[in-house]
C-alpha cells in the first residue's frame, strides 16, 4: 500500500499543475535574473513574482514578448530549445531549420519556431514567423541572435547604452507535443520550462523533456550575505585561520561575517593536490575558488545596498563606477568559472582535486598535532638559461 502512494506521487511529482504555470495576460515576460539565488542567478519574471525559473505557460500561435532590459539581463542572453540548456549541452535550440514535431517539413523551408531578437525595436534577423514584424519567411534563418548575443559580453555601460533588448517568440508547431525550454546562452543550468498550451489545455500534461537537474537553493547564511556555499564555512573552521577581519564594529559585523565565511571557503578551496600532474589542471583548481570568492564578495557588497547607482553609463559617480565592477565581477567571472570546468572535462583533468590542510598556528595545526615546515627542493637552472628562481618557505604538512 505504502509503496503505490509513492508510486502515485512520484508520476504526480513529473506532472505540471496548473497553480504552478505562470501565465501573462499580457504576453510580455518581464526579464530579470536574480543574482542571489544560486552560483550563477537564476532568471525571475516580474509577472510571475519572485519565483526563480518559474514554469511559464505559452499558446501555440500566440506570440510573446520576453523584454531583457533590466541591468540584471547583462550577461545573460535568452535562449529558447527543446531540451534544457541549448548548446551547452549540445541538443536542440527553438531555430528555423529544427522541427522536432511529428511534422517535421518546417525544415526543409527555414520556417519551424525560433525566437526573433530586437534591440530597441529593431528585429536583427530576416527569418520571421510574425507577420506583424516582417512577412513570414521560408529559406532565412537569420533570427538575429548572432547580433544580439555578443552585445551582452561588451562592458556593461556600453551593454546598457545599447538600449532595450527584447525577443518575441511565437511557438506554431501544432505537431510539437512536449514542452520547451527558456536557457542563458551564456550560462549553464539557468534553464526553466515552458508548457505549451492549446485553448488553456495544457499540450503536455506531463514534464517532458526532463530538465536533468535540481536547482540549488542557498542555505540560511547564504541568504544573509547573498552568497552561495557558505554555511559550512562560518569560522571557526579547522582549515582557516580564527578570523580575516580584525576588530569590526557593530555596523560592520554582518558584511565582515560574510567575508569571514567567503575567505575561509576560498582557502579551503585552494588547498588542492595534483594527482594529473598537471600545471593546468593546478591552475583551475586554485583559480576557481579564487573566482567564487569575488562573486561572492561582489554579490554580498551588491545586497548590502551601499552602492546605489540609478544610471550605470555615468562614470563620473564613483557608485556607479563600482556597481559596474560589481556586476561584472560576478557575471564575468562566473562565466570564466564555467568556461574553465568545460576546459577540465575536456581535457579529461579531475573536475576537482582537493587536499585537507589544516591551518598551522605556532607550528601545530589546527587539530592540535605537530607539523614541520617542508622547503620545496630549488627549482634547477631551465634549459633557457634563465636564473632560478629563489623560493622562500613552503606549505605547512602535517607529520604523519
Ligand atoms: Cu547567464
């Protein structure tokens, strides 16, 4: 009995409930993408409240309006497909010449649904599915995404100045019966699903094609700082030293809290092996906490509101100037982040190769037992004939 209440909720687990569809009576998706959900920002709609990748709903033939002109869009282009996450996983995107239904002569004429990206209210493609934009097209598959999706990696004041970015998409593929995805071109895992709708009849009742991943949630610290992985990091911490900020007052105490969790994630994180024997591969695994600590760092300076700037072109407001540092730090280098455990799997390096150094005070470490101080052998003259080079100290080993 107990076993086929499961069975039942977990094929209700899969099914689509109407509550949980956001629709827009106004066929506009107000874009925004929320900084603070997790690693990378997760989008939000502002007709859809602060759910993130919130399930949204879309009638067949109806065309929609997703506008991306908030600041928070800088770096994260939309994208629409059958699968989740597009090309970075190298499956279908929503393009003229990709018809996934069980009538798949869109094809053949560059006319199956692809979404068709504007900025200000210029179209930027020739391929077109909307008549109110320009006549349907059959043999064009321009749908502008080649001109739109670059901008997004210009600096985020000339990024601003463009204007407003925009994409209408209207899905006509009757033979289509599953959902579809919306997708950051330039981040992975930030897709959210789409239900097809015809007359309010949901197309498929069922949540097909699977997304294939759980979104991360931030734990209770995380949510303080807008971070993300920091709750196990709060000092004391055996691997860190007792503190990073010295002697904050009470109105610093919180930011400094959130800067004591970072640090010490990061230098956990940077203690790390090379089992691949790779200068490569030890690069990236010490690069990429470097790079989750100034995310981390620039989204808790972003949550704390000090940094207020109403026009980002406006270099000569140092707020301004900072927020743009802000954001770019996190969306850059989140995008580097990824990039770089793309390069490791690649190249078939270990994702992560993690050592346990606990911090050294007075010569013990930070449980208690004695360690020595082991100096690196010199490094010899290279082949080049350039000096060696003179290297002071070295890590900390525990004596075993
Ligand atoms: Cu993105």
């Amino acid at each position: 009995m107990v076993r086929y209440c499961m069975v039942i909720l977990g094929s209700l687990a899969a099914m689509a409930s109407a509550q949980d569809i956001c629709m827009s009576p106004t066929s506009t998706f107000t874009v925004k993408v929320n900084l603070f959900a997790s690693e990378l920002g997760y989008y939000a709609f502002e007709e859809c409240g602060d759910v993130v990748n919130p399930t949204i709903g879309m009638e067949v033939g109806e065309t929609y309006t997703f506008v991306q002109a908030d600041r928070s869009n800088y770096f994260h282009p939309m994208g629409f497909s059958y699968f989740p996450d597009g090309a970075h996983d190298g499956v279908d995107e929503l393009e003229p010449g990709i018809g996934l239904g069980s009538d798949a002569s869109c094809a053949e004429t560059l006319s199956c649904p692809a979404p068709m990206y504007f900025l200000n209210d210029d179209y930027l493609g020739n391929y077109s599915n909307i008549e109110e934009v320009l006549p349907v097209s059959t043999g064009a598959e321009d749908f502008g995404l080649d001109a739109y999706e670059p901008l997004f990696f210009h600096p985020m004041p000339e990024w601003v100045g463009y204007g407003e970015f925009s994409i209408q998409l209207r899905f006509d593929d009757e033979s289509y019966d599953k959902d579809i995805f919306y997708f950051c071109h330039i981040h992975q895992f930030m897709s959210g699903r789409i239900k097809l709708m015809k007359n309010g009849e949901l197309v498929s009742p069922e949540d097909e094609p699977p997304l294939g991943y759980t979104y991360d949630e931030p734990g209770a610290f995380d949510e303080t700082c807008g971070t993300y992985g920091l709750d196990a990091f709060q000092l004391p911490h055996p691997e860190c030293p007792s503190t990073f900020v010295c002697d904050a007052g009470p109105e610093n105490q919180p930011f400094a809290s959130c800067i004591n969790a970072m640090n010490c994630h990061m230098v956990v994180g940077m203690t790390t092996g090379v089992s691949s024997e790779s200068n490569l591969a030890l690069f990236i695994h010490q690069m990429i906490p470097h790079h989750q600590n100034a995310v981390n760092m620039a989204k808790t300076l972003l949550l704390t509101g000090d940094v207020p700037c109403e026009d980002l072109t406006n270099d000569e407001d140092p707020y301004c100037v900072m927020q743009v540092i802000l954001r770019e730090i996190v969306n850059g280098q989140n995008f580097q982040i990824q990039a770089m455990r793309g390069l490791l799997e690649a190249l078939n390096l270990p994702a992560t190769d993690d050592c346990t150094v606990p911090v050294a005070i007075d010569g013990l470490d930070g449980l208690g037992s004695i360690v020595e101080r082991q100096n690196p052998p010199p490094i010899e003259d290279s082949e080049d004939g350039a000096a060696p080079v003179d290297r002071v100290g070295g890590p900390f080993r525990r004596r075993v």
